[in-house]
C-alpha cells in the first residue's frame, strides 16, 4: 500500500467548497493585496494564537526578520538559537544585522538546551530564539528565566508548532514577539507563502507593521525604511477557511501520533518521540531516531512509504557557516540526531490502515 509523506490535495477536498468559495469572493472584491481578507485573517490568528496583535506578511523567514528588526538588532550584537533547525531561524539574524549564536538540542525533545543557552551568553547577546522544532514547544520556562536574568528578549519561533502549548500556555505568548509560517505543509498552510508576527506589544506590532509596507501605515507616507512583505488576500481567504478546522487537524495528529507510538516504541532500534512534561505537541512532523535510518528509509521508500529527513546537517555544519569554524563535537546532540532522524507519514487525514502499514514494514525491517 503506498503512503504519501502528507497530502495536500486529500485536504482540500475535505473543505473544497469553503476554499473554493473563499476564493472565488477575493477575485470578486478584487481584494488581491491586504484589504478585508487580510484584516479579517489577522483578527482571527491573533485569537487562535491567544494573542493582541497579529500582523501579517509574506512568509515564516520575513517574519523572523521583522521581529528583529522592530527590535532594534544591529550589528555587534549576538542572538542566540539552536543548532537544528530550518536555516531561516540562523539566516535572518544575519540579515537582521547581527551574529548568529548557536546552541545544542537537548538530545531528546530536538529543542534548544537551556543549560547551552545560558553557558552561551555574552556582553554582546542581546536575545534568543528558541524553536518549537517539529511541534513540541521548548522548555519556555528555563528560558524565559535566563532571558530576565540577562535582559534579553525572547522570539519564538512557532512555524512548526501552531496551537501547541506549555504548561497549558500556548507558545507563541511568552516572549517578546513570535513568528509563523503558513507554507503550505504547516498544520496550517496556505496555497503558496504566507506568514506572520504576533505580540501583545501595540508599538511593536505597529512598527513591524510598517517594516513589512514600505515603512508606512498609509500608502505614500512612509515613515521609515521598510521592506514588501505583505500577506495577499488570497492566502489570507484560504488560511481563515483553513482556521476554522485547525483545532480538528491537530487533534487528528495528535491521534495519529498516539497510533505511531503504540506501534513503535517497543520495537528494537527505534526511538519515538519524546513528549517532555507539561508540553502539548502538535505533530506537524513525526520524526523517529533509528541507528540505521539511511537503511531504514531506503526501505520504506522501496515499498511505497515516503519520508523525509528534517533536518539532515545541523545548522553550524552547513557550508553556509563555515566562516564560524564550528565542529561535529560543539554541538554532540545536534549532531547526533542529524544521523539518526527520519519523519514518517504525518497529516490530519492520515488512514489507521496507511499507518499500520508503516508499523509493519518498520517491524520487518
């Protein structure tokens, strides 16, 4: 039985006729760029997200940029984040002006260790991103404890965990801002890139705000110098029709999960997920650790399942960072995992059958 990594096209066609007519009333209004979709679209993730103030933009990296950047980052300064994750997190606090300052997992939830975010800081750091990696949040209370002991901001980088939470609190509210991502394989995803920045700060949203138009609020009244980073209202319409099951789908996975574990965790070699205490995971991946994991997918991938490897080299060994002169054993559990990782088949629609699937043949290899 073949088993899609995730499919898109099976979710849409369990909400077709609210996508379809949501897009059929953006080309009506001819409300292609920000207007009612974007502003009614805004509303509605600032409430999922249990936050004041969302504001929007053209994908998950921007946002990144646009936290700091309100933030006041400038050249000199060191930011600190994990070393595994997607290089957008690293890559825009170089482009924010700053100095990338990576800090290892702590070998078991593939989040940032708070005990290397605090052996990490120096004069010149001035904030942490932590990410909420595959959708399990990080350990927000040892960090947001080291970030008032040193007076540091905190972004959290939710693009992979929307709707998870900490000890009953959802991410994306403890520090100073967070940012999302809508790529369309997120839990929430749109037809193409979309993105955000959500805070319970009015003068930093208003600030990012104007970053992401051009440096204005108004058209032709620019303010500062910004960047073109607007949501459009197409995504806009799909990811507010998208919303309004969001709840259902993570519960879904969370389900689906459930299967995984009970198939797996007794079996030889494989390591599922670990849930930390007081975490609420989202699985917006599902990944294993397996010693032999090259194997393993090549296996799967001969009969039919597809998986992914996210994320195969850690963020300090890639040759984007060779200038830092990093080394395997800087960051022993980043690196670790790098080589034993594999993402299974996760998506809300995802058949008890497709997953027994996956369970036999992990069972046989």
């Amino acid at each position: 039985m073949p088993v899609p990594y995730a499919d898109l096209g099976l979710q849409y066609q369990s909400i077709k006729d609210e996508i379809d007519g949501a897009i059929a009333a953006v080309i009506r209004d001819s409300a292609f760029i920000r207007g009612p979709y974007v502003d009614a679209f805004e509303r509605e993730f600032a409430a999922a997200a249990s936050v004041e103030h969302c504001v929007s933009c053209a994908n998950g990296t921007d946002a990144l940029y646009l936290a700091m950047a309100a933030l006041k980052v400038k050249p000199g300064d060191e930011v600190i984040t994990t070393a595994h994750s997607w290089i957008s997190t690293s890559a825009m606090i170089t482009h924010a002006g700053a100095q990338v300052v990576f800090c290892d997992t702590d070998g078991e939830t593939f989040t940032i260790d708070p005990a290397a975010i605090e052996a990490a800081i120096t004069p010149r750091t001035v904030g942490i991103i932590p990410v909420h990696l595959f959708g399990q949040p990080a350990d927000m209370d040892a960090i947001m404890a080291i970030a008032r002991k040193h007076d540091l901001w905190v972004i959290e980088d939710c693009a992979q965990a929307h709707l998870a939470r900490y000890k009953d609190q959802p991410v994306g509210t403890f520090g100073a801002a967070a940012t999302y991502s809508f790529y369309p394989g997120k839990n929430l995803g749109a037809f193409g890139d979309a993105g955000a920045v959500v805070t319970g700060d009015a003068a930093l949203a208003e600030h990012m705000t104007m970053l992401a138009r051009h440096g204005g609020l108004v058209k032709h009244k620019h303010l500062i110098e910004g960047i073109n980073s607007r949501l459009d209202g197409m995504q806009a319409a799909i990811l507010s029709a998208k919303l309004r099951h969001l709840q259902a789908w993570t519960k879904a996975r969370q389900d689906a999960a459930a299967v995984y574990d009970a198939g797996l965790n007794q079996l030889d070699g494989v390591e599922v997920p670990r849930v930390a205490p007081d975490r609420n995971h989202v699985y917006h991946l599902y990944t294993i650790k397996h010693r032999k994991r090259d194997a393993l997918a090549a296996y799967l991938a001969e009969n039919g399942v597809q998986t992914a490897i996210n994320y195969p080299t850690a963020l300090p060994l890639l040759p984007a960072y060779s200038r830092l002169g990093h080394k395997p054993e800087q960051f022993p559990r980043a690196f670790d995992d790098q080589n034993k990782m594999l993402s299974l088949p996760m998506f809300a629609e995802i058949t008890r059958e497709q997953q027994d699937e996956v369970i036999r043949l992990i069972k046989d290899f």
